[in-house]
C-alpha cells in the first residue's frame, strides 16, 4: 500500500480493521512503516465517556490512552507487511505510566518506536503527549496473527 503522509481516517481504516465506537487514531502524521510513527487523536469533548469519568472533571481514561498508542503502534507494525488478515492482538503493557491528564478538546500526539518486529511477535515503545507535557509512556507488546473468523 502506497501512503503519503499526513493521512487521516480513511486510510487508518484501510489499516486497522477498528471502526467506530472504537477507533481511537485521527490522523497519521508521519509513519517509517514498521520502525516508528507519530500519529494524533482529537479528543472529541462529546463522547459519552466523559459523562462518567469523571462528573464535573472529566478526563480520557488511561485504558482508552493504551489502547490508542497500540492502534497507533499497530498501524506501523501492519503497513509494511504483505500479510492480509493479520492482526495485532495485544500481548503485555510493561512500565505504564500516567504523568498528566487527557481532557476533552485536547489534541494527544501518539508516538510509538518498535524495538522488535518479528513475524509473530511486536514490541513498542510508546508516548502519548498533550503539547509538551507527557500523558503517558510504556512498553507495549503485540501479538500477530490472522484473526479467526
């Protein structure tokens, strides 16, 4: 697949099989496909998450940070490789840390550096960031593997 970059939600999900509610990437601003990308979400002030986390404070659960670093991780992981069907399902999230809160309106830069990229197997270090301030760093690990139908 040829991508120029930046791309937006069309080619994400040509991609990613994710589909609303659940895609949690905007844009890929720049991607060297399975060594590192950057990527954006728009954190939509209307979703329905904020009426309960938390009431008169809300903020992006950490949980929905992971999983938008992963989807960001797997996207670079999945556009170099000519495998249709193959998935990345994840493995392990080690040294997660939250460092600043995600709160509607806000733009969250995902950042993701493969460190081991096998046939099998997907290893990223991952960032999330809110202008310059850290929301979140870990190591994330994937497993690839055609999805079973």
């Amino acid at each position: 697949m040829d991508i120029s970059y930046p791309c937006g939600r069309d080619v994400i999900e040509q991609v990613l099989p994710h589909r609303d509610p659940f895609v949690w990437v905007s844009r890929v601003v720049a991607c060297e496909p399975g060594v590192s990308i950057t990527a954006e979400l728009d954190v939509d002030p209307k979703l329905p998450l904020f009426a309960g986390h938390f009431p008169g404070h809300p903020v992006l659960p950490g949980v929905i940070i992971m999983e938008a670093l992963a989807q960001t991780a797997s996207f670079c992981a999945l556009v170099g490789r000519d495998e249709p069907g193959v998935l990345g399902f994840f493995a392990g999230i080690d040294k997660a840390k939250f460092r600043n809160q995600v709160q509607p309106g806000d733009t969250l830069t995902l950042k993701a550096t493969i460190t081991r990229n096998s046939s099998r197997m997907v290893v990223a270090d991952v960032e999330a960031l809110v202008g310059d301030k850290v929301a979140a760093t870990a190591t994330q690990k994937y497993v690839m593997a055609k999805a079973e139908q």
